[in-house]
C-alpha cells in the first residue's frame, strides 16, 4: 500500500531523486522548473492541488514555452496568469541553452499545446475552481531535455540505460499523486503518458485512458482538439 504524503513532499522527494541523474551526452542542457521556478509551481499545488479528484490529465514533460516558463503542467503563460491567477517570480535554471531561454511570466511566446488544453478546460468549466474540483493535470517527467542545437528531445527518446532511474523516479511519483487523490480515471495526454501512466499504475483501481495530444506536430489536434478529446473521454467512459 502506498503512503499518502503532500504533493509538496512528492515533489521534494522527485527533486531529490532525479538531482544526481545526467543525460548525456546528446543531452547538452536539462531543465528542472520544479526548482528555479519552485514558488510557482507551489503556488499551483496550494491553489489546486488539495482534495480527491475525479480524473488526472497526465502530459509527458515541459514545453519550452509552457511549464519551462511557468512550472505549471501545460502552463501556458497567459492561461497561468489570467485564468489561475497564478504570478510568482521564476528564476533561471542553472545552465540555459540560448535558444531556450527561460523568462517566466515575461515570455511572451505561446504554448500551443498548454494553450489547447487549458483553453478546453476554461471553455468547458468556466472558472478554474470547477475544473479542479474534479481534475488536476501533471507531468509524468518534470524535466525538459535539449540539443546542442536547442531541439527538444522527449523523454521516450533518451538513451535506454538513462531512462531506467528517471522512469523510477517519475513512476515513484505518478503512484503517490494518484494515491493521494483517488481518481476514477488516470488519462495520458498522447501515448508515451497513457503507456507510463498503465505501467507506473499497474494493479492500481483506477481506469487507464489516453486521450489525443494537443501539439500542433499532431495532426488530428489540428482538426479541433476539444472536440475530439471529448469524444475520447466519452468513449473512456469519463462524463463531463
């Protein structure tokens, strides 16, 4: 049976245990925004974290625009600020690509994806209290991974023998959230976070579901993301 702990006390313990891992060397730069943009993403916990929840969105790992930016999942900065209501000051990671460079609730670039979700969720549910009533969004890994070149590389890409602490780590995480919270419904935002979501929670009482990722490198979300999420979430059996 898995302890019941605070989100803040997860996500110190993700902290710590992801701290001493390297990614190299493809990897030239790593981002943790749960450190130089701690107060943030404390702040999100604070404001919406609390209580049992009907369903977790589970995305894969930070958006250079959205959660690098933010430390929210998705976190999209005018939906973070406007929507949540949510401004703290973020500092710099400890080594910044120039290509990826981190200016907090001043970045004035857009995250799509964080855009979509958050978008659906205010449209659907009006205020945010409503939508955290009965979901909380996550990121299965909370670091972001980049090239020398400043391309991103997904977790899913990293080299086998690298992804075995930080799948540890993160399944470690994913496992006392959903304790924590007790949903019906676990759903991946795309197939990596559906895939780690049913290994991380296998043999857990809680319906595993996958649902269409909001990118704009995903086609069908190019053809009306709320729409078709919806559909998905039907077909789960989740009822908005």
């Amino acid at each position: 049976m898995i302890r019941r702990v605070s989100l803040p006390r997860i996500t110190k313990r993700l902290i710590a245990d992801l701290e001493p891992l390297t990614f190299g060397p493809k990897v030239t730069h790593v981002y943790n925004p749960l450190v130089y943009a701690r107060a943030a993403h404390l702040r999100y916990l604070d404001e919406f974290g609390h209580g049992e929840r009907s369903f977790i969105l589970v995305g894969m790992n930070p958006g250079p625009w959205g959660m690098a930016q933010t430390g929210v999942p998705f976190g999209e900065v005018s939906f973070v600020r406007d929507w949540m209501g949510i401004t703290e000051r973020v500092h710099k990671p400890d080594c910044e690509h120039p290509k990826r460079p981190v200016t907090g609730f001043e970045c004035h670039r857009s995250e799509v994806s964080g855009r979509r979700l958050w978008g659906w969720a205010r449209d659907t549910f009006g205020k945010p209290e409503r939508f955290f009533a009965r979901a909380f969004v996550v990121n299965y890994c909370p670091l972001a991974f980049f090239e020398k070149d400043g391309k991103n590389r997904t977790p899913d890409k990293l080299a086998s023998t690298q992804r075995r602490r930080l799948f540890e780590a993160c399944d470690r995480a994913l496992r006392e959230t959903v304790a924590l919270q007790a949903p019906r419904f676990v759903i991946g935002v795309g197939a990596f976070a559906a895939t780690r979501a049913a290994e991380a929670l296998a043999g857990a009482h809680v319906t595993i579901g996958r649902i269409a990722h909001p990118s704009p490198a995903n086609p069908a979300a190019n053809r009306g993301w709320a729409a078709l999420i919806e559909r998905q979430l039907a077909d789960i059996g989740l009822s908005i």
